[in-house]
C-alpha cells in the first residue's frame, strides 16, 4: 500500500468494490480500513494468503518493487484477472499452470489517454479522493530518496519549490 496503492484502495471504495488490502506487514493494516478497506491480508503470513485461495475476481498490482505474482494468481478466482499497474524492476515470472488452471488472466493498465484522466480526475474530485503526501523541502529530497529506499514514507512525496524561494 503505497503511492499508488492508496490512491487505487481509495478509488475502489468509492466506486463501491469490496476492497481487500495486501500489504507485506500488519502495521499498515488500521490505516487500510480508514482509507477505505474492507478487509486486510498480510501477505507475507502464508497462512493467511492460503486462505485467500479463489477469492477474488480482480487483483490490482500497484507494486513497483520486485515480487512473486505467484501468490495472487492463487488468490484468483475461476477467470479472474490480475492486472499490473505497478511497474517493477525486472521481469515479472508466471507459471503456465497458474493461468491455464481457473482460466486466468494476467493483464497490463497504462495511465489511458487526456480522456480517461479527466474522467478519473473528476471522479476524484467529485468523491473528495487526493492522495496523503508528505510535503518536502528541496534541501531535504537526499533524506527523502533515503526514506524511499527503506520503505518509509505515507504515501507520496511532494517537493515545495516553492521553500526554494523563501528563506
């Protein structure tokens, strides 16, 4: 649940999906129901991943960071599609067998054209979403990258240029 999961967790809700968070660990779970989540999975509980065996119709990988898919196309259901809009490092590994068997479906989401933005845009707009930042001077962007690289921020980080201009 990062910079796009939120944003993507947020929209769900409002357009009324039941919406299930993965995340890797339990602390961000309280703040998964107040955005908007119905229930909370913790990935790397392997039990509790079991249990999500054929649930769910539609996967939205957010995630930019390598990982395994092979967990979530378990948790499809009978035609289910998980679709990557995250973009990780790397090439993305699927076995065979984790499509053919329940008729899966692996797909890819870009940003869509000036139409669909809008469309999206307006949606946000309409429903009050905007996504949870952490406001950064210039002189702080080496303590943020930092930040970034140990998985430390809620949920985007946003440079004041104009701080560059004030003293």
């Amino acid at each position: 649940m990062g910079g796009l999961g939120h944003i993507a967790l947020k929209i769900a809700h409002h357009l009324g999906a039941e919406v299930v968070q993965f995340t890797r660990t339990a602390d961000k779970a309280d703040e998964a129901r107040a955005l908007g989540a119905d229930d909370v999975v913790v990935s790397t509980d392997e039990k509790a991943m079991a249990r999500q065996k054929g649930r769910f119709d539609l996967i939205l990988d957010t995630v930019g960071a390598r990982h395994s898919v092979e967990p979530y196309m378990t948790a499809l259901a009978m035609d289910g599609t998980l679709c990557l809009v995250g973009i990780p490092q790397g090439n993305i590994e699927v076995s065979p067998l984790s499509l053919i068997q329940g008729a899966k479906n692996l797909a890819g989401a870009g940003s869509g054209g000036t139409a669909e933005t809008r469309e999206m845009l307006d949606f946000c707009a309409g429903h009050g979403i905007t996504a949870d930042i952490e406001l950064v001077r210039p002189d702080g962007i080496g303590e943020a990258l930092d930040r970034l690289d140990r998985n430390d921020v809620r949920y985007r980080f946003v440079i004041d240029m104009a701080a560059a201009r004030r003293p």
